[in-house]
C-alpha cells in the first residue's frame, strides 16, 4: 500500500503515541494506524487487497464459522498476552469442529489513551500467533471510544475453516462407554492470569497454556479413530466443557479425579485462592470423547505430539438420565462436579 | 436446546433484570443467558448445533469475509439502533464486494448492569434485521466486563459471503472517464445520531439510513454492466470514499455538489453543528463506480429499488497524478474534497 499523502503526514509515534479518537474516524489518522501498525504486523496478500472486507479463493468442503470476543485482565500475562491469546482462542474453537482453520478476521475496539506501544506489542503477538499457526488475519476493523469508555483494548477474531464431507465432531454424538481424554494439565491459564492479578509471588511463575490446537487436533484425525467430539476447556474450565457435552449428548460422566493432569504451582495458588481447577480456565488444552476401542490409538497419538505429551484417560461416559457429571475422588468417594454457578474469574479470556 | 437443569434456575427476568459478571462466566448463567435471549431470537438451525462454531453447507465460488465492530452512541437512535446496525454494516461490508451475504457471526461485550430490557430490544432488532437480510446468525459470543470498562454494549458481527467466479469489484479498479453513481441522499446516519445526542428538536426528526443493500447491489449486478467498484460511504462519509478509491486506483475524481443529494433537515442539523454532510457517516448508501458506457443502465437499475429511487450521477473519475478528489461547486467553482483529517464524528457506528 502508499502512504496516504505521504508529504503531509508524520509518522505514527509508536513509542510514545497514544490512541485517540481520530484513530477510529475513518478519515486520515485511522488510514495511518492501520497501515503503519496493523499492515505493517500482519501484512497478507488478502489485507493488502484494501476493500471493505477479504476476498478468498475458493475452499472445497463445508464451513465452519467461530467468533470470540477477547477482554482479558491483565492484557499481558506469564506465557501471552491478549493478542496471542485473540488468535489462539478462535482457531481452537474452528479446530475442534473438525475444521482446518484457514482465515481470521480482527476486530479492534480501542480506548482513547491507550498506549501505541502496547497496542504495538499485542498486534506483534496476534502477527506471530498467526504466522506460526500458518492461519493469515485477512480482514479487520479499528473502532476508538473514550477514554473511560473500555478498558485498553478489546479484541474480537472470527476464525473460517473448511471440515471435509465424511467427518462430523458435535457435543451431542458422546455415547455410554466411550472414553475421556484430555490433552494436558489443567488451570494454568487462569491460575496465571489470577496470580499477576492477585500479584501472588510464586518461586516459579504460572505460564498460560495458550497456543493453537489444530496440529494436535490433526495428528489425531489423523489415525482415523472413532473420535466423537473434541472442546477446549475455556471459561468455566473442564468442569463446565464435560457438563456441556453431558447435556448436549444426553449422558452422565465418570471422571476420575486422580488422572486429571494439575501441576504444582496451579494446585497452589487454588488453594491458596479457594479455587477449583476443575473450573480454571485453560487456553491451550482439548478434550475428546472417544470410542473405547480407540481410546489407546488416539492417547498414543496425543503423546507423539508435543502439545499432547501429558494426555490422560480421565473418565467415560456413562447411561444418566440426569446427564450429571461425577468424579471419583483421591479417598474413593464420589462427588457431583456440577456446572460453574458463579462467577469464578471474571475476564479470563 | 433443552434448559439447564430447569428445576433448578428461575427465568431470567428480561424486563427487571440487569447483565452481571456471572452472565461472561462460562457457566450456568451464561447458557441461560445465550438460550432465554440470544437464541429465542436468532434461532436458527447453526446456532441450535450448540457447539463453539457452527457447522455450515457447502458453498461454492469465492469467499468473502468482513467484519466491524459497532460502539455506536447513543445504542438507540431515530431509524435504529446498535442491532440492527451491526447487522446491516456487516452485510453492507461482503454486499459491495459483490458476494451474495451467506452467514453472520456475533459477539458481544457488555457492560456490567446494563438492563436486560435493552439488550432484549437490541438482540431482537438484530433478529429482525437478519431475518429480513435473508442472512442468519449463526455463532456468537458474549463477555461481560466490570461496571465501567464498557459502554453497555459493543457488537462485533463477521460475515462470510460467496462471489461468483467471474466478478471481482474492488476499489483499486476505477478508470479515467468512469461515472461515479450514488444511491440517494448522504449524511442521513451521522445527522440522527449527533441530533439525538445534542438533542436538537427539528420539526421533522432525522431519521437514520440504516439498511441492507444487498438486494439492491443483486440488481446492479444482474444488469451485466461494467461495475469497477462498490463502496457503502460509513465513517468519515462520501469525501472519505471517494478518496480511498481515487488513491487505491491511482486516479483523481471530480465530483459535481448540485448532484448530490442532501435532505433539507440534514443540511440544516449540519450547517447548525457547522459539520460538512460530504464526510458524515451514511449507514444505507452505495458508491458505484462504473464504466461510462453503462451509467443509464446500473442508474435505471439502482432507481426501480427502493432503497436507489433517488440514485444519481455525482462525478467522474479523472486522471491525476496527485489522486485529487475536486468538487465543482454551485458557484461554478472548484474546491478540493480532502480526507477527513480530524474526529468529525467520533461513534458514529
């Protein structure tokens, strides 16, 4: 792209700048801002197209269409930031579906203030989340309010992918005795959100688990197993994600708490916070529901994959007319793991 | 989609009841939240799949993605409001690339304590609006942040669309000696919301052009003229699109005032604020720039739509190293149509 009347016009100061309103006018300043941050960043054959929305070529198989809106507290956090986290989050949500993620677009809502460095830095992130991914940020808008009005940024990324003809992932196609896998341990995003919150100083901090999925999700389409269903276990953490495919499927499940990946420091800091991993959020973590018979072909393939090396067996899915989910406990009782009722960690994701 | 544990949960209680944080959890409160209002009203059979996207038909031809992020103030205006808005601007955005609007995505960010009531009203004109526009919602996504660090509602909707293989319309196609055609009367958008949030009380109120237009783009386009470009003239108004286009083609255009239409009420709010109705947002019109050869043919099409009935001839595209945008004034003389370089409007859409 050239520069909007280059003689006139002084270039952005992304150091010291900040965001103001004529950013999001639609006149000169936002041309500006997006050229010399976002292009500069992000910069694809489809963006550079310039018009009022991407032209793509065309894709075999059906659609699969996912948005997320992204407000997470701090915008920076161990392991990412809400850039990453922005790209991250709706190419799983494409992936899970069976999908191949193919195209992102990002949608700005900027306040009045906000520091060009910042917005520098996350747009540099959501760039190299995109890039490794191999999944281009095609299409976008910048809107600016008030200061007062938001708080810093908030991102919202819809994700296109294509899911061939013969495959079908879906919560409710879970059946009595097939099994439950998970990819890795749970709570370490939210715990590493909650902990720079909280300013908690651990001797080693809480790293997110942000990260894309469809290589991990691929290698396991891959071997062709019975794979009902796969969802990462976001807002309201695998606690939530088994209740919903529970209830969409029609089901009860039997988990075991004792297989269910959490490492130290998160066990830690819930404790220390009066939380339930079960109900921490995760960003870069899946679950699968699985034909028994498959279950060993797929947990090799999750192992083989270095997003999967931790994955588990944690439980299976039983006949339940109440579609509750229970968990076997470390002292052989059994407790009801019921839906997240309150509001646990608001601005997680 | 059956209710969440229905013994348990009250209704939501729309015409009291206020957002809170559990509402962005992930849990109980969110399910009830997105089955008792979002989904009673878009109800379609993607959304019902219940999964974190939404599994769409096959499609063929080239894809077309857009999307926009809508923080319009006030959220209900005279002609609209915020829902239909944000489902207008997104097919409005696929619409001028040509492509027939297929699917639309939406996620909203709302504000801690913003009635239900009002989100009931905004959610159901988005229904209707989709409804109407013949393009349904089909995922979606809902955070909630604190008390304020939001407006009460910001709505970011993404739409995926289809264009045949034959038809490319962008902005960098403009020729010299091409005609500049424009819907109908600018500035209508901008002026409902300035008035209404400076309360000013004309006899007649304005009214916001808020619509769809992709069934009269479908027109245009079954004419089999010779249309370079298509552009709905939002932020920064007719000046800012007629610049992008001049620049990204590499061509300068002459615009003629008289031809260009401006409602009494309009020109009278404008000369009142001291605002230039050439860069106020337009939510309902079109720019198309075509082949000269063809102007009576789209401008006969464009004026048996309703939505083009008062269409007219507003300039030509010249050549011009320096990419002008030059009016003809009613005095007879010249005056160069700049970008919109300050914050005209901020909020507009």
């Amino acid at each position: 792209m050239t520069k909007v009347r280059e003689g006139y016009v002084r270039p952005l100061d992304i150091k010291n700048g900040r965001v103001d309103l004529t950013h999001g006018s639609g006149g000169r300043a936002m041309v500006q801002l997006i050229e010399e941050l976002f292009a500069r960043h992000f910069a694809n054959e489809w963006l550079a197209q310039g018009n009022d929305g991407a032209l793509l070529p065309p894709a075999g198989g059906r659609l699969v269409m996912a948005t997320d809106a992204h407000v997470v507290s701090p915008l920076f956090f161990p392991g990412g930031d809400i850039g990453c986290l922005s790209v991250h989050g709706t190419i799983n949500d494409v992936a899970v579906m069976g999908a191949t993620p193919l195209w992102l677009s990002a949608s700005f809502i900027l306040e009045e203030g906000f520091p060009l460095a910042d917005l520098d830095r996350i747009v540099a992130s959501m760039a190299r989340a995109s890039k490794e991914a191999g999944v281009p940020i095609v299409t976008g808008d910048t809107k600016v309010v008030e200061a007062g009005k938001a708080d810093g940024v908030f991102i919202t990324t819809t994700g296109v992918g294509m899911v061939p003809e013969d495959l079908t992932l879906s919560g409710d196609r879970a059946r009595p005795g097939d099994v439950v896998l998970l990819s890795g341990s749970i709570g370490d995003h939210g715990m590493a959100i909650m902990a720079t919150r909280e300013n908690l100083g651990f001797a080693a901090p809480i790293v997110s688990d942000t990260a894309a999925l469809h290589g991990l999700i691929a290698a396991m389409l891959a071997t062709d197993a019975e794979i009902r269903c796969l969802r990462d276990p976001t807002r309201g953490g695998l606690a939530t994600t088994i209740n919903e495919i529970a209830r969409q499927s029609g089901v009860g499940v039997m988990l075991d708490e004792a297989a269910i990946p959490v490492n130290g420091e998160v066990a830690a800091a819930c404790e220390f916070l009066g939380l339930d991993p079960l109900y921490v959020a995760n960003e870069g973590k899946l679950v699968a529901i699985v034909a028994a018979a498959d279950a060993d072909t797929v947990l090799a393939a999750m192992r083989a994959h270095p997003q999967g090396s931790r994955a588990a067996l944690i439980g299976e899915v039983v006949a339940d007319d109440h579609h509750f989910v229970q968990m076997t406990t470390g002292l052989g009782g059994r407790r009801i793991v019921d839906w997240l009722t309150g509001d646990q960690l608001p601005r997680i994701c």
